[in-house]
C-alpha cells in the first residue's frame, strides 16, 4: 500500500475507484479499512462473488466488456456501469432493472484514442446515442469514461484526455451539467494527467496492489 497515500493527495476533487479485479478478499479489506468504499471489477461472476464477501457499502462499478447474459446477474450488486458501449446492452439494462425497480447509472465508453483494441463508442455517435438512452427510464446516462492511449509519450496521452475533457464539456453543455456529472479518465500510468484534463473519477488498480 506504499503508493496509496500518495495517491490519496493526489486527488482533489476526483473520486478513486479502486480497482481490485484479480485481487483477494483480504487486499480488498485493507482498503476497505482504510477508509475506501467505490471498487471497479471487470468480470461478472467475480464481482459476485466479492459483493457477497465484504460489506455492503460497498459500491461496485463494473468496469469491464459486459456480455448481454451477465447483465441481469450482476444489477443486484452494481451501483455504476462504467462501460456501456452499445444501444442493445442499454435496452438489457433497463428491462433487467426495472424488474428490480433500481435505476442504474451509466457512463458511456468512449474510444478517444482510437485504437483498434480499445471498445467504445466514436464521438460522431455520442449524440444520437444519449438521446436514445433518454428512451430508457430505468437507466441514467450520467457521464463518460475513457481510457488513454496505450504509450508512455506523455504529450499523446495529453492529447488525447485534452480531447475527451472538450468533448465532456460539449456534452455537458448540451445536456445539462445536472446530467453529464462524471468524467471517468485516468489510471494507474496516466491518472496525473487525467486529473489536469478535467477527470472527476480515476480508475487505479497496480499502483494500489503492487
Ligand atoms: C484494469 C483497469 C483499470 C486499472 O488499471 P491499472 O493500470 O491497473 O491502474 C482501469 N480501468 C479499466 C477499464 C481497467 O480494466
């Protein structure tokens, strides 16, 4: 937990996700104990399985590619999905969560970067794509989320949190600041940069466990 206090100072405004996908029970505990409460997992049945092991106020975000089959399986235990990227996978959501009579947040995945391994929406369908999960009453558009570009060429990855930072505020602008509350960017290599750029959440997982 060396780089944790750090971190902690580090951030000023931004909430800290911690992300603890491959980690024990025990190693989330610690942080847990020290005070933390939002962590991120990227595979359904893992999350499960640690929701029903540690302490309810806990609030899990996934994080990950969420298959169509997972989604009903996990909506008991999410508080945020932070990787929608497809109109289908809204359409789930909201039926899934209306028979629970929940409200799901979501942010919507961005690939700024523009990389081909990277899955996300492209900024020419943002638009269309909000106003369709306005349709969906019992999923709540509330932000964006990114990740940076693959490379430790800090100027590129300015570049592109600069990017994603402009286009949160457009969307912000056009929705409503009420709406578009969270900027989901920055995580272990880059969450400095990310938090100059605007970010209101980082994602941090081996600069916290390693
Ligand atoms: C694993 C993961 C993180 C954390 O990455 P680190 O580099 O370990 O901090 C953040 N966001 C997503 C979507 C991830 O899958």
């Amino acid at each position: 937990m060396s780089n944790y206090s750090k971190i902690r100072q580090d951030l000023t405004n931004q909430k800290l996700i911690v992300v603890s996908k491959k980690r024990s029970i025990e190693q989330i505990q610690q942080y847990y104990l020290m005070g933390e409460r939002c962590f991120g997992e990227n595979r359904a049945e893992e999350l499960i399985d640690k929701a029903k092991q540690l302490p309810q106020d806990i609030e899990w975000h996934f994080i990950g590619h969420l298959q169509r089959n997972k989604v009903k399986m996990i909506l008991p235990y999410v508080s945020y999905i932070q990787s929608v990227e497809s109109i289908e996978l809204v359409k789930i959501i909201d039926k899934e969560a209306q028979k629970l009579d929940k409200v799901i947040p979501i942010l919507i995945q961005f690939n700024f970067a523009q990389e081909d391994t990277k899955s996300g929406i492209d900024k020419e369908e943002a638009i269309t794509f909000i106003n369709q999960c306005l349709t969906y009453p019992n999923v709540k558009v509330q932000g964006i989320m990114c990740m940076g570009p693959h490379t430790e060429n800090t100027e590129e990855i300015l570049a592109v949190f600069k990017e994603a930072q402009t286009y949160f505020n457009m969307l912000q602008e056009k929705f409503g600041h009420d709406m578009i509350k969270e900027c989901s960017m920055g995580m272990s290599d880059d969450y400095l940069i990310a938090c100059q750029c605007g970010s209101t959440m980082v994602r941090i997982g081996s600069k916290l466990f390693e």
